[in-house]
C-alpha cells in the first residue's frame, strides 16, 4: 500500500511538531525517518497510524483519505520501541492476541490462528520459544516478537517507532540486518523512526530527514550522504569537519589561515564541510594549507583516525589507511598542514 501524507500540521499548545508537512511513501519501500529527538518523526508516525490527529492536513492511504479513518480500519501494524509485550502471556499468546480479538465474523479458527503464529514465530526463527514468557526472552528476542505480533493480522503497512532503541549496539546490528532481509521477503510498505544515522544508511531504501518539523531532505542513503542539501544533513549524517570563511578560487580563506581544496569552487563567505576522509595531512610545514596539530592518532583495524586542533582551537578530524597513517608517523604535539580533496560550500549563515 502506498501512503501519502499532504500538509500535516500539528501543534501542541505553543511548540509546532510538524509545520505542513508532505511526504510520498511508494509501496513495497522501506523508509527511514531520520533526525534529532524532538524534530516530528514520531509524531508523524502516529498521525499516519491514526494514534495522533493532525490539526490540518491528510493521509491518504493507496489515494484514498484516511484521516478520519479509525486506526482499527487502517490495516496498520505498529511496533513500539519498548516492545508492549503482555507479560503474562506466552510467546504464542502474544502473537495470537491480535487475530483472537477481532470481531466474530472476522475471527479465523483457532486451528487457523495456531497456523499463522507457528509461520510467524518461524518467519522470526523464535519458533522454539513460544511457550515462553516475554521476561525469560533476551531484549532482541522480545522485539522480533513483537514484529510477529504487528504482522500477524496482515497488515498493510508497517510502522516501527526506534525498533532497535533499546538495545545494545551488537544486538542492534544484527537486528537491523535481520530487518532488511525480513523485509525483502515481505515487502511490505513500512516506516521506522530512528535517531541513529548508522541504522537508516544501513537499512532503508530511502531516507527523510527531519529537523524542527520540517523536512530537510529526501533521498536515497547514498545521495543525502554524499549530496547532503543543506548543513543541517551534511552535519547530522556522519562525522564532519566545518569551516567558516571567504572562498576565492580553490582556496578557502580562513582568517590569515589557508585551506586548498579541490571541491566546488565559490566565492564569497561560506561554510564548507569536508569528511574526515576528505581531509589530507601534510608533514610538510612549508606547504600551503590550514595550520593544524595533531592531538592523537587512535589506529585500529584498516584505518586510522587522527584528531587535530585548528589555528583556532576547533577540534578537528581526519581518516587515514593504516598505511597513509604508517608512512606519515604523525605523533601528538606535531605541527602539520591541512588540505581538502574535497569541500562543500553553503553560504555563510545558513541553517546547521
């Protein structure tokens, strides 16, 4: 089912959740929303599962409005950061709860309902748990549950409000890998929020990003990583250097401080914003660029990462190949210069 939504506003007392916001989710995608705590994406998420009512604007549903629609009617299957497992109900129970509590005429058997939860609790490979109880089942477990619980009254679309929030990060990893490929096999349209830039790059086909209620950019992971639309993306996807001064040429003119780069080139007083593997590190004291000094150099794996303080005290970052890192033996306290394989510029001003 394909989702729209057209103009949402929504407002609590003073504070603007959403300021007229209008989205397209195709059917069959997996979308990312994407931003702070606070920027309307949970917000939004339950507008479009009917748990929350718009003060203006519609969701429509495969073209169809629904914004009056009860969220009994919308065939949306929603999963809660923390789980909402009942916990005096077995595994096999909880998933069953949905189908054993629809109106007579629409319940199936019980021989049909016990058909559907065996293929759920297989398709989240916890078969072997259904006589269990959600407290004797690990964080992961639970949440796996809880998405066999969500789609066992077939629904439509799927909503997931921070699915892997409260787990660790190696639980987390392997959930958000175990999503896409459930999702794959599925593809069913489904909407997860998230905060962790990691978690949408990695799983979504397309990301929205949010910040204020407003919506800053949409896009494939790829394209809001590498063409980020405004600062506030270039800043909230990834690590990134910032620089504030007067582009000429190929130059960036920072105060009596120059960095060459090979990125767009402007004029005027800009902003730009390089990667840590944009930036390049000169042992060569004597050669152009953006004075620096090494703070620490921590190397691990195939890379390494070195912190640097600027000529103004900024803290900045760089990431080296274990052998770039190994030919240059940078140590802390050493003077360096800085130059950008690549710089993005916004005009000076614009909103980060």
């Amino acid at each position: 089912m394909g989702i729209e939504v057209q103009n949402i506003h929504k407002s609590f007392g003073n504070f603007t959740a959403l300021g007229d916001v209008s989205l397209e989710f195709p059917r069959g995608e997996l979308v990312a929303l994407l931003g702070p705590s606070g920027c309307g994406k949970t917000t939004l998420l339950r507008i479009i599962a009917g748990l929350e009512q718009a003060d203006r604007g519609r969701v429509l549903l495969d073209g169809q409005d629904a914004s009056d629609t009860h969220v009994r009617e919308r065939q949306v299957g929603f999963v809660f950061q923390h789980y909402a497992l009942f916990r005096h109900m077995t595994v096999f129970d909880n998933v069953a709860f949905g189908l054993r509590v629809k109106p007579r005429k629409q319940r199936l058997p019980e021989a049909e309902i016990k058909k559907r939860v065996t293929e759920l609790l297989q398709l989240v490979q916890l078969d072997w748990l259904g006589d269990r109880f959600p407290p004797q089942l690990s964080g992961g477990q639970r949440q796996r549950i809880a998405l066999a619980r969500a789609l066992a009254v077939e629904p439509r679309v799927l909503l997931l409000d921070e699915p892997f929030g409260a787990l660790d990060a190696k639980v987390r990893k392997e959930l958000r890998r175990w999503l896409r490929r459930l999702h794959d096999e599925l593809h069913i349209t489904s909407i997860f929020v998230t905060h962790d830039q990691d978690e949408a790059l990695e799983v979504a086909d397309r990301i929205v990003l949010m910040d204020h209620g407003r919506v800053e950019q949409v896009g494939t992971p790829q394209e809001v990583y590498e063409r980020p639309a405004t600062p506030f993306v270039y800043g909230f996807l990834g690590a990134v250097n910032r620089f504030v001064g007067h582009a000429r040429g190929g130059v960036l003119h920072i105060g009596e401080h120059q960095l060459p780069h090979d990125g767009v080139h402007g004029s005027g007083e800009v902003q730009a914003y390089a990667r840590p593997h944009e930036l390049q590190i000169l042992t060569d004291t004597a050669a152009p660029g953006l004075d620096a000094t090494v703070e620490r150099v921590l190397a691990f794996g195939a890379s390494a990462r070195v912190e640097l303080i600027g000529p103004d005290g900024q803290p900045l970052e760089a990431e080296l190949t274990r052998d770039q890192a190994d030919a240059l033996r940078l140590q802390g306290g050493q003077r360096v210069k800085l130059s950008a394989a690549r710089l993005s510029l916004f005009e000076a001003g614009a909103g980060i």
